[in-house]
C-alpha cells in the first residue's frame, strides 16, 4: 500500500490516511498485530520514521500531519492545543440534516471519565432521497455534510452527529445498523463515511501559510458522482 504524500518539508511531511489504517499499534497489541500501521507504512516508503502530531481513528480517512523529528512534534501540536489550526472533514449522514448547526455537547475525554466541552460547525451540503428502504420507511434520506471541529476531543465528530440523530454512515459504533447495512449491500460501501478533507495554518518554523488537502477515497468518489454532490 503507498501513502500518497500531500506536502514535505524539512520539518513535517503530510499524507492522506486510508481508511481502515491505524496511526500506531497500541503497546499492549505490538506482538498480535498481524497489519501494518501507518507509520510502518510510511517507514517502509520512506526508510524514514515519522511521529504523529495528532491522530485519527483507524476507519476515518484523510489528511494527518507527521513530524520528521521529535524535537519539531511540540510546536505543531501548540496549533492544535491553541486552536490556531482550521479543519475541515466532510461526512455523509443519516437523514435530511440542519441547514447549519453548533454542536456544544460534552464528550468523554481519552480517559473515558470525564466530560469536557467540545464544540462542533455543522454546514448542510446537499441532500437526497433514495427510492432504497430502510426499516421503518420505504425510502432513505442522506445529507452531506461539512463539518468543523472546534475541540479535538476522542471521537467527537462520530459522537456529535450521533446526538443529534444524524449518525454517519458506516459507523458501527455510533451508527445506525439498518443505513450502514443498506450501504453495504446496495452501494457496496461499507467504509466510515468521515473524510478528513483539509488543514489550514500558518507553519510555526516558517511562517508560511498552508492550506492542504486530502483527495476522497474511492468510495467517497463514487457516491459524490452517483449522488450528484459537488463541493462547489
């Protein structure tokens, strides 16, 4: 599997993540893991090791900034930690969503006890009707959605659309089954419809200013044209 590469400079490289592809094998999993992970697929293509700057979860695709050198992991991370970096993921949901919405709810933080504030923009993109039933109805509605995380809280995204019935597709855990089945076996797409799209942010080293893009997997690319959605 080659990573495909969206920018490299002396200080980080940035690739398009495939879904299904962890950032890093946990500790206690290293001697079962029987998949390579991304930074084993990029020191594979590259001879080279990286370090992840922030993360995504294995079935989420898209952009993931990678540091060349440990030294140089901490001044990026500070664009997150001071919400200096924009993001932007794109997502397909269940139903007709809000035209546009702020998703204040709070999410369990990474050690699974406490809530902290997170805070997601919604923006509606297209929407569309399938004449494909999905219990109870005899149709099926979907929304593509923009979607802006303000916080960068584990899952936040997934759990967000969640609370407010609008789940994205192809998620087993905060989903709803009957869509994410209805995708699989009617569009053969059984992906997590949440694409990590861009980043945009002024580079701490050299202080030019960014704006990168990770292009949609195939399977967002086939449904963007059986759907008839544009981004613009």
């Amino acid at each position: 599997m080659i990573i495909p590469l969206i920018y490299e400079d002396d200080y980080i490289i940035c690739v398009g993540k495939p879904n299904n592809v962890v950032v890093h094998h946990a500790h206690h999993s290293r001697n079962v893991a029987d998949e390579d992970s991304l930074l084993q697929l990029l020191h594979n293509q590259y001879n080279h090791k990286f370090y992840p700057i922030h993360r995504l979860d294995r079935r989420t695709s898209g952009i993931i900034l990678l540091a060349k050198k440990t030294e140089h992991v901490a001044e990026f991370q500070q664009l997150f930690t001071n919400n200096q970096i924009h993001k932007t993921y794109f997502g397909i949901v269940r139903g007709h969503a809000p035209e546009t919405k702020i998703i204040d709810s709070p999410v369990k933080g990474r050690d699974g006890k406490v809530h902290k504030d997170a805070e997601t923009h919604l923006k509606t993109l297209h929407k569309i009707v399938l004449d494909i039933p999905v219990k109870p109805y005899d149709s099926s509605r979907y929304s593509l959605v923009e979607l802006q995380p303000k916080t960068g809280r584990l899952h936040q995204l997934r759990i967000h659309m969640n609370k407010i019935s609008h789940p994205l597709i192809g998620d087993a855990k905060y989903g709803d089954k009957n869509h994410n089945v209805m995708y699989a076996e009617n569009l053969n797409c059984d992906n997590l419809f949440l694409h990590a799209y861009s980043l945009k942010f002024k580079h701490p080293y050299t202080g030019e200013l960014l704006h990168l893009i990770a292009d949609f997997p195939e399977d967002w690319v086939k449904l963007l044209d059986l759907f008839h959605w544009k981004l613009s």
